[in-house]
C-alpha cells in the first residue's frame, strides 16, 4: 500500500494549513492565529521539516510527520522526529511506517546514520511500529518544565 502513498513535503503556508485537523489533534497547545508562523518559521530557522498524507478525498491530511537534523556531541548529525500521527480514521494502512521510512530515505540522501525519537510510556501500539521499523528503546527522555 505505501508504494501508492502521495507523501508532501509542506513548504508553502497553504500546505501547513491544509495539515491543521491533524497538527491540532495531536499538539492541542498550537495557536491557532500563529501555528503556520511558527512552523514557517521552523523551517526556514531549524533545518524543520512537515510531510503528510492526503486523506482518501483529499480534503486535508490524514497524518503528518515533523522532524529535523540536529548535530549534538553524543551522535554527530542526526534526525530528531518530533511528531508522528495518523488520524484515528485513517489509522492501520501503512501511513506511519510510509512516514517513517520517508524521514529513513531522507537521513541516507544526507548522509545521516541515525534517526531518533521519543514515545510516551503507554503508546504501546507506537512502540510495536518503532521496533518493527528498526529502532531500538536506546534511553529514557527526561524533562523539567518551570513556570513562566
């Protein structure tokens, strides 16, 4: 089924729109009146990158992924993926393994050797799909939030 998948690259402001049932299903903080600014901008300042699918009558996106080269000293040049997520509707066709495989074509092209993410603790399904995709549970993410 993937070999039939139409995967875009969003890159004008009317393809980041078309993806906004998706982007506020999964990130429900996004601002509505500033969303398209802040991915824009993300992808001209931070190496970002946005792909979706089209939903079946091509109205809007069916799921997205969001992810962007980092250089770090622990691993050289690498891939962070913020974001992966299927519409419920539209879920068990192949989208997220397409998605993933994409952001894997795109880190050979560079010359990339790894791609990384993190997944909360219950999203069992997802870990199923990670581990059927080649990743490995390499380290526990840590975060401290502070009050503004």
């Amino acid at each position: 089924m993937a070999n039939d998948m139409n995967l875009i690259e969003a890159t004008t402001r009317a393809q980041i729109a078309y993806c906004k049932n998706v982007l506020f299903d999964f990130r429900t903080n996004l601002d509505e009146s500033t969303y398209i600014d802040l991915v824009m901008n993300m992808i001209k300042d931070e190496r970002f990158k946005l792909v979706y699918i089209l939903a079946d009558d091509g109205s809007k996106a069916a799921a997205f992924i969001g992810y962007r080269v980092l250089h770090t000293l622990r691993t050289g040049w690498m891939i962070y993926v913020d974001d992966l997520y299927s519409d419920p509707t539209h879920r068990g066709r192949g989208y997220a393994a397409a998605l993933l495989n994409y952001v894997d074509q795109d880190a050979k092209k560079q010359g990339i050797i790894s791609v990384h993410l993190d997944s909360g603790y219950m999203l069992h399904t997802a870990h199923r799909l990670y581990l059927n995709q080649g990743y490995v549970l390499a380290c526990n993410h840590f975060a401290k939030t502070f009050n503004r």
